[in-house]
C-alpha cells in the first residue's frame, strides 16, 4: 500500500494519460488513417443529398465534377493498391534495393496526387455548397471518424 500522499500519483498519471487521449481524439484521428483517404466527402454528399437540399445548380455541378473526376480518381486508386502489394512482396521477398526504392518512390508520387485529388475535391464542394451545408456535411464526416 502507497503512503498516503503518495496515493494520488496513480490518479494524477491516469488523469495525465486521458487528457492526453482525448487531444488525440479531438484531432479527430482513425484508425483507418492507414488507408483511407485524409478527407473523402463525396459519399456522404451523395447519401446526404436529400438532408442538405441542394438546389438544381448544386445538383448539377456536384453530378458534372463526379462525372469528370471519378474516372481518373478510380484509376488512382488501383494504381495506389497496386504499388503497395508489389512494394509488399518487394519487401517480403528482399528485391533489390533499387526495386524497393523505386516503388516506393512511385506510391509516394500516387499518394501525394491522391491527397491533391481528394483537396481538390473538398474545395470544390465548399464552393459549390452553402456555408451551412458545409458545416453540415463537415460534422457527419468527422463523426463518422469516430
């Protein structure tokens, strides 16, 4: 048994560690970090359209930049998945260093395009809808980390 003066250290060292937590948890960080994209908002325009009553403007520009942009996103994305086995097996299977460096400098290229992309993307929505529906459609997706 700790003295009594000492009994409050134990707390104070797990008060210490949630306060800690919980600004990790307020930067709204996932454990899907790892493969998802940073921010990815698309799907929930399109689940939540109704909820955010887009006029016909709305509609229309969201449809036309899906329509021009997810081909090239699609094809990204499978080039992303793509390197990262190959630079897997690289790894796994000791390729030459050249080999290895070589993937992963083009998955480093494909990522930081992929980043753009989806910036890109986050832009063009908080300028096409209202600050409102921005707000809106910000909190689901940071709920949606959790």
């Amino acid at each position: 048994m700790l003295p009594r003066h000492m009994r409050s250290i134990p707390t104070l060292l797990v008060t210490t560690a949630l306060l800690a937590w919980a600004s990790v948890a307020q930067a709204r960080t996932s454990v899907l970090d790892d493969s998802t994209p940073i921010v990815e908002l698309m799907p929930l325009v399109i689940k939540h359209e109704a909820h955010l009553n887009f006029s016909d403007a709305q509609r229309q520009a969201l449809e036309q930049f899906r329509k021009e942009n997810m081909p090239r996103r699609v094809a990204l994305i499978q080039r992303i998945r793509t390197l990262r086995g190959e630079l897997r097996l690289a790894i796994l299977d000791h390729a030459p260093q050249a080999r290895r460096d070589e993937l992963r400098q083009a998955l480093l290229q494909a990522e930081q395009e992929h980043l753009q992309l989806r910036e890109r993307c986050v832009e063009f929505v908080r300028a096409t809808l209202t600050a409102e529906q921005f707000a809106q459609l910000r909190q689901w997706y940071l709920n949606g980390l959790q």
